[in-house]
C-alpha cells in the first residue's frame, strides 16, 4: 500500500476523533493520524486498517483488538454497540428491565464495562454491575438469577493479550442467536455518533458469587473427597472463584501455579492463552508432577472453559477435549435423576457422547458449533460440551459452558475413581472397549486473507476428496444452514469450516475402530489411519 494518504481517509479520522468521547483514543489517533500524514513508512496502511471497520456485531458478539478507530475495540465502539442493544431490547419490549454487565481483567475491561453500564442506564434499564472482574459464567448465571432481559460480558475470552471483546445474553441466559445478531447490527448502524449518546451513572452493584457457588456445591454426587489438585487460571479472573467452589464442595487440598494465579492483562507466561495451545499447560504439568497431583485443571483467561490433565503410563498430559466431554457426559449420565435426560454436542465433536447415550437409554442431539446452540438443544439438557474445551455440567443455572462447574465435577469423578484404585484413563479404556476407539484431531489453516477461507472452500466444494487415508469419503455440504462440508466414510469423518472467531479454516477429523482384540493394537490402528487422514487434509488445506 502506498505510504499517502486518501483524503476521504484522512476526513473519516478526523470525524471519528471528533466523535471519540475519550481522551485517551482521540489523542492515539490524532498521533496515528499525524504519522500518516508525515508519511512515516507504515502509518498509512495503519490508518486503513484502524478505519476498516467497523467490528462486525456477530452472535459471540465484538472481539477485536484494543486500540482507537472503529475497527477495535474501545469506549467509542463499546459506547455505539450498547447503545444499538439497548435500542434493540426497547424494540422488544423489555426497557425497564434488569441488565447485568460484568468483565474480566483485560486492558480497557474496566472503561469498556463502565460505559456499557451507563449507557444502558441512560437509556432506562434497570443496570447491575458485578463488583470486580469475575468469571463469565458468573454473567451467565447472573442473567438467571436476577432475571435480567439481557447480560453483557466485557471478556476476549482466550484470545492474544492485545484482544477484548463484548459477549451478549439474552433473557434466556444463553448468548444471542439469529436473527438478532442481524438486527443488533442494524440498530448499531443507526446509533447517534458515541459523543451524543447519553450516559448516566447509578448502576447496582450486585455480587452473585454466593448464590452460584452453593448450586455448583451441589453439583457433586460421590462422597470421596480425598483428591491432591493442580489449577491454573492462566492470568485469568477464576482463580479464586475455583478454589471457592473447590472448597465449598469438599476439594481443599488444591495447589495453585503461583505465577498464574492473579489476573495480569499480559499473560506474561504464556504466548497465548489458552489450555489447548502447545506450551500454555507446562507449568501446570510441572506442578502436578512436583506435588504428587491426582488431578490437573486449567481454565481459560475468563475461566468458561476447562482442560483435565492426567497422570499415565508415561507422565501426565493433558486430555483432549473430546476425552474430557465423554468422561463428564458418562459420569452426568449415570448419576442424573432426570427421567428422560438429554444430553449434546456438536457437529464437530467426537460421535461417541451419541454411543453413551443410547447405552443408558438417553436422548442425544448435535448441533452447530457453539453454545449459543448447545443450550437449545432441547428440554431436560443435562450435559453438552464442544471439543474446544467447552462443558456445560449445570444447564439448569448456566446456559452456556462453565470451566469452574465442570471442574467441581471433573474433581468429585477423580475423587470416586481414586477411592476405587482407578483413574480417568481406566474409565476411557473401559468406554473404548465397549465402543471402539474414538480418536478425534484437528488440522487449523490460520489465513492474513479471509478469503483464502473461501477458495478452500469452494475448491473442496466443487473437486471433493475421494478418499482419505485410503477411506472412500462422501460430500455432504451443510449449506445454507451453515457453511460446512461434512466428509465421511466407513469409520472416518471430516468436517471442515471456516472459524467463527478467528482467521482459521478448521477441519476436524474422526477415526473410529472397533475393539475386537487388544485394546492397544485397536488403538494403534486407529492412530494409524488418522494420522494418515491428517496427512490428507493438511494437503487439501495448502
């Protein structure tokens, strides 16, 4: 790009720094603005970058990076988006009522929060805030326990340092689904400019950490407590919300990595921030082996998803996410006093959850990715989780995933299994052998061009594999209701999508062998053919 600047670019800037009620964003663009101007090497591209938005309002809401312009995150963008959901909730007939708004501990939560609030407040809801950055599932509970018409969470989740976010619930506890996503973005689009939209002071702060930490005391149903836990939050906001709910449901022996523990908005430790990257869990690992552990939890920076580590033959690792949602599935499973449970998960995942299902005489269902689905799955849900790490153990007092839920339950199946001389890997060898092997992986294509994502996928559309690992595959396309392939053969399936929260195409790979002998020699099979279904689509994806 050259390094001038257009002057319909240039007069866009200084609208929007006319418009930015803050400070601090106004001067970082004026400064930004300045260098393109002085055609410093960069500035320019800088510029159109910062201007490209604006951040689309999806059904997980806004994420983008914190910085000035309408194509990230800050108090001008927060300020025009609040204004748009409380236009949106006036057109449906709940101004008046409860919001709860809440956050994490990333940079700009506390500012972005603050006008979220006031704007709401202005705009004659009825605002509660929480009192300090705390969990998401807190907010999620919180649109429950107060009922609320809507719920706002200042959170990037396990996104880079430099991200945040805004997350939107609705009155049913769970985030938005179409078609508000769209209207949302419509009534945005038609918000005054972030200078003229009114904003009061007076929301109630309100702490609902009490309520929710008796229901996940309740969740448990062993009595053997006698269990040594490693946790991470990762330099997020669960930490002492963990421990909480811990203690309160007989788990006290927990030992913390110490330098993780408090919420640092730079996740000095870590390159990024979440359990399923390579590298985030090593010191939790370490800790583990350090302390004799019989469990190992980490939670995400904003503590809604929750990764097992074990201790095995060879050493402690951390279990897939697939292999945490199966054994928490079985366990709710066998211990849920709903006569006709239902339990879910997505297309995605690994097909075996649909397996243990029908052996207990349950309902299975699976949905689109993302809980915004998960939880509308269908009346008495018990259990739903996505291979991304994500476990609803508690429908009935939050509708979305709850890393710290999942890991009170997490540890009360450790605690029963350890009173029994077994572990969590005799539990999976036990489902593999009555079901087969399940290996589950996946193949990420990160792009600089979203629309690489989309030449992959009409190439894959239009010219279709015949075979994978030398399994014959057949195409099953999803559209229009989602913009998915399904590939599938006998014992194999594919499914391939672009990622709705990042610059990914994804492809999630499933092998399944029957155990007819050995279970090893089943295992090895399976790792066989899967690695070379990998080899496959990595080539499919280039």
């Amino acid at each position: 790009m050259s390094d001038s600047l257009a002057s319909e670019l240039r007069d866009a800037v200084y609208r929007w720094i006319t418009e930015d009620p803050d400070p601090a964003t106004r001067q970082e663009m004026t400064a930004v603005l300045a260098r393109a101007i002085g055609r410093e090497p960069g500035a320019a591209a800088e510029v159109a970058d910062r201007m490209a938005g604006p951040l689309e309002f999806g059904t997980a809401g806004l994420r983008g990076p914190v910085r000035a312009g309408p194509n990230g995150m800050n108090v001008a963008v927060v300020t025009r988006t609040t204004a748009g959901v409380a236009a949106w909730l006036t057109a449906h007939g709940h101004v008046g009522g409860v919001v709860v708004v809440g956050r994490d501990a990333r940079h700009g939560s506390e500012a972005f929060a603050t006008a979220a609030a006031e704007v709401l407040t202005a705009a004659g809801f009825a605002v509660k805030v929480l009192p300090q950055p705390l969990p998401t599932p807190l907010l999620a509970f919180s649109v429950l326990h107060y009922g609320a018409v809507a719920g706002v969470q200042i959170t990037a989740s396990h996104n880079p340092p430099a991200d945040n976010g805004y997350k939107l619930y609705d009155a049913t506890g769970g985030q938005i689904v179409p078609p508000s996503d769209g209207e949302i973005e419509r009534a945005i689009q038609s918000a005054p400019p972030a200078r003229s939209v009114p904003r009061a002071p007076g929301a109630e702060v309100v702490d609902p950490r009490a309520a929710y930490l008796s229901a996940v005391a309740a969740l448990p149903h062993g009595t053997s407590r006698e269990l040594r836990i490693a946790a991470t939050a990762l330099h997020g906001v669960g930490a002492e919300t963990l421990q909480a709910a811990l203690s309160r449901a007989g788990f006290t022996d927990v030992h913390l990595v110490p330098a993780q523990s408090a919420p640092d908005a730079d996740f000095p430790t870590v390159s990024f921030p979440n359990p399923e990257e390579p590298g985030a869990t090593d010191l939790l690992l370490e800790l583990a082996s350090e302390v004799d552990a019989d469990l190992a939890v980490a939670l995400d920076p904003d503590a809604d998803r929750c990764a097992l580590g074990v201790r095995g033959p060879d050493g402690w690792r951390m279990l897939r996410g697939d292999e945490t949602g199966v054994l928490l599935g079985a366990r709710l499973l066998s211990t849920t006093d709903n006569p006709d449970p239902l339990v879910a998960t997505t297309i995605v995942s690994s097909s075996l959850l649909g397996e243990l299902a029908k052996e207990k005489g349950a309902r299975y269902a699976e949905t689109l990715t993302g809980f915004k689905w998960l939880v509308r799955a269908g009346d008495g849900l018990v259990f739903a989780y996505e291979e991304a790490l994500g476990l609803c153990v508690n429908p009935a007092f939050v509708r979305d995933k709850d890393g710290i839920a999942a890991a009170v339950v997490a540890a009360d199946l450790a605690a029963s299994l350890k009173s029994e001389g077994r572990g969590p890997l005799d539990v999976l060898d036990d489902i593999a052998t009555r079901h087969g092997i399940h290996l589950t992986d996946q193949v990420s294509l990160r792009v600089n061009d979203l629309a690489v994502r989309g030449r992959l996928m009409a190439a894959l559309r239009s010219a279709p594999p015949a075979s994978l690992g030398g399994v014959g595959v057949t195409l099953e396309d999803l559209l229009p209701s989602a913009d998915v392939l399904r590939l599938s053969g006998d014992g194999v399936r594919v499914v391939v999508r672009p990622s709705g929260t990042e610059p990914k195409l994804k492809a999630y790979l499933q092998v399944v062998t029957p155990v007819t002998g050995d279970l090893a020699d089943a295992r090895r099979s399976a790792a066989e053919v899967l690695a070379a279904v990998r080899d496959d689509i990595t080539a499919l994806l280039r």
